[in-house]
C-alpha cells in the first residue's frame, strides 16, 4: 500500500485550483476477453467466483469486468483480493446514473452544505485539507448486491459475482466536524449526500439524482468520513474523485462518490434511492420467501439501518490447477464485517464437515479485510471441496443458509472451492 500522502504533498499534485481530467474517448475491452463467458448463467445460480461480464478498461484502471457500461458497473477480478488492500486501479465501480464526471474544475467545485443548518457554506478542496484535522481508517467498501447472481430464484439488478467489494485507507475529514461547523439546525431529521452523477433513473420515479440519507440521530454520522485519499492517492474518478463519504461498516450506496451536496432536512427523505430502492425486508438476516414478499405484507427498512453481515472468501487455490497428494497447498483468502473486527477464521477441507484454525493475517482496524492462511497437505487424490467460514467480535458466524430477497441483498452464506488433487 502507498504511504500516505501529506496534505502538504496532495496540494502540489493538484495545483492551485488545477482540473483533474480523466478523459473517457470510449472504454476498450480487453484481449482476455477474446472468448468470453455466456453472458447470463441462470437460471441456476451463478458457479463462478466472478461475474461472466467481459474485462475492459478505463481511464486509471486495470481490465475490469464490465456489467454493464450506461451505468458504468465494473467488478474487481478475484486475483486482487490476495492482500488486505485493494489497489485502486482495481477497484470496483458502481454507478447508478449513466451521466457521471470525466473532469472537476477545482478551481470552481465546492462542497455545499444547504438546507437547515445555521451556518449554510460552501468549503473548496484546500479548506478541507488545511482548515480540518486529517484521519485515516481502513475499511471495506461493498455494493449491497454483491454476490448477487448466487440468489435462488434470481432476482433484478447486476448479477455480480463476488468482486463488487474493495478495502482501502482512506483518509480525509471527519465528517461530524464538517456538521458542527455548519451547525445543523433545530428541527433536522435527517442528513442528505448527493453527488455530482445524474441521469435518468426508472421512468416515471423521480430517480434522476442519485440522493441518499441517514436519521440526523444515527451514530455513523460520528464515524464517517470525507475522503480525499485513497491508499495515500487522490481518489481515482470513477471512484468519486474529489471527495467521496466513507461510511465504516455499511454498504457502498451511502458513499456518495464525487460528493457535493450535504442536506439538512427537516422531513424524511423519500426520494426514489430511499424509497423504494435500497430497502430490505425487516426480518432477521433480511431473509424472506418470494411468496411472503408478494402477500405485500412484509415491512421493509433502508439498507442503511444494518450493517454488513460477516464474509469470508477462499481466493487461492482458485481451481484452475490440481493440487499434488502429500505436498502442502497453501489456503488463502479475505474476510470482513461490519459489524466488528474479524476474530477468527475457518476452513474446512471436506465441505464443511470439520473445520480448523486459519492463521489470520496483520489487523488493519475493525472494518477492514482481514487476510488468513490454511497450509494444508492432502494425504490422498480426488476431487475436495473447500469451504470457509468467518466470525467477527460481536461473536456473528456465517452459517450456510442462502438469503433471499428481492433486492438481492445481504448475501454471506460460506463460500466453497472445488479442488482436484492429483497422486505424484
């Protein structure tokens, strides 16, 4: 991972009141992608680690899988998740709008803060390096449909495979600092953040600016932050060059990339990315059956009221080479949660029917991946299959129940790899 960068050091990258530019010309698809997967792997659930979108690439990334390209959703390939930072060039990206930045004008871009504060104001890109203390914090960034293509029946939405997640540093201001020098206003309910991406959204809902909220009284207000930095790096652009919210432990669609606008609100927020979009049935693990949730019976809360559930993935062996009997194979992969640090990890070498002790790897902080390692000599040859399991501090297992619901949300169920091992 990259130092970090000095506030000192940021300034003279950027120029005074400089553009960033990341002109798009068109994106390029790879030569890896020269016989692609079939597009769609349903109606069964999806038996690749990744998506089967072709790779391509963009301005400051390395190939990607593409989803989609009006929005732009690009997932991050399973080989970059061996370290406990994602770098950024590989880092996923999920747009909601197909309009979105190529270039911001620092000379003129501010952040705005509007609405009922008692202070409305406006901060450039050097008032927030200089006039504020700087933190960092390690933490996973994760779309809340990751994983998505694994649901039984299939539902809606970019059938992502496992690598819509990434875990960097990032550093900038507290955003409860940025609050209380506005000074919210008697009488706020909630805090609204909207970026600079824009569009249209699903006719006829309102949707062509992509605003979220949390409850002024909701403590990750104290936890987020306004990043500048990713990995000691100005943000990338797809990214949310200049500044994006960072919120520990909850799902990606609360950080707001290229974020511009903070809202104090004194009535609750129901635009379309509030409600209906992003809600999760008020159930424990937000699990349902499709034919509950056709009775329209079931009670639904926005995404932003839980945290991620605890997650392990096995990134090494992939199961693209055999293994060899009485030679030591090395398990590896990554775990997380938003709910607290990762204390133990598990894996097992006979599809979960026991399960031992991984080595876990250095602890970056309370929301970041987590690595570990299993060395693991098979004493005969066939066909195995690995399986990992993950606990966090608040004592959260996974377990192997798959979730549903229509959203396609909250997916943690154990991960498997199937491994052949060969005699010598």
């Amino acid at each position: 991972m990259a130092e970090l960068m000095t506030r000192r050091r940021l300034l003279a990258l950027l120029g005074s009141g400089a553009a960033l530019a990341a002109k798009p010309s068109l994106a390029v698809v790879s030569t890896q992608a020269e016989a692609p997967l079939q597009p769609f792997t349903g109606p069964g659930p999806n038996p690749y680690w990744n998506g089967v979108g072709p790779y391509v690439t963009y301005p400051q990334k390395l190939p990607l899988q593409r989803l989609t390209d009006r929005p732009i959703q690009l997932e991050t390939p399973r080989q970059y998740f061996t370290e406990a930072f994602t770098p950024n060039a590989a880092f996923f990206v999920r747009y909601h709008l197909s309009v979105i930045p190529n270039e911001i004008d620092l000379a003129a871009w501010r952040l705005k803060l509007e609405g009922n504060f008692s202070k409305p104001m406006e901060l450039s890109l050097p008032q927030l390096l200089h006039d504020f203390k700087p933190v960092s914090i390690a933490a996973v960034n994760q779309c809340s449909g990751n994983s998505r293509s694994r649901f039984q029946p299939r539902v809606a939405g970019g059938q992502w495979g496992n690598g819509a997640m990434g875990n960097a540093m990032w550093t900038g201001v507290r955003l409860q600092d940025i609050l209380e020098r506005a000074g919210i206003g008697r009488g706020t309910v909630q805090i609204q953040f909207e970026g600079l991406d824009h569009g249209v959204g699903p006719v006829d809902k309102g949707s062509g600016r992509f605003m979220k909220s949390f409850d002024a009284t909701d403590a990750i207000l104290g936890k987020a932050i306004v990043a500048f930095l990713m990995n000691g790096e100005p943000l990338p652009m797809l990214n949310g060059f200049p500044v994006r919210l960072v919120v520990p432990g909850k799902f990606a669609t609360y950080w707001t990339k290229h974020l511009t606008f903070i809202r104090a609100l004194t009535q609750t927020d129901n635009n379309f990315w509030m409600n209906p979009a992003y809600r999760i049935p008020a159930t424990p693990g937000g699990n349902v059956t499709p034919e509950a949730m056709a009775t329209g019976k079931i009670k639904t809360v926005p995404i932003g009221t839980v945290d991620m559930p605890v997650r392990s993935f096995i990134i090494e062996p992939d199961g693209s080479a055999p293994l060899i009997r009485n030679m030591p194979a090395q398990i590896r992969g990554i775990a997380f949660s938003g709910r607290g640090r990762i204390t133990k990890v598990e894996v097992s070498t006979d599809d979960g029917k026991t399960w031992q002790h991984a080595t876990l790897g250095q602890d970056h902080g309370v929301y970041a991946f987590r690595t570990y390692t299993y060395l693991w000599t098979p004493k005969s040859a066939g066909a195995f299959t690995l399986a990992v399991r993950a606990t966090d501090q608040t004592g959260s297992v996974q377990t192997d129940q798959a979730v549903w619901n229509p959203g396609g949300y909250l997916w943690n169920r154990i991960e498997r790899q199937e491994v052949t091992v060969l005699s010598a």
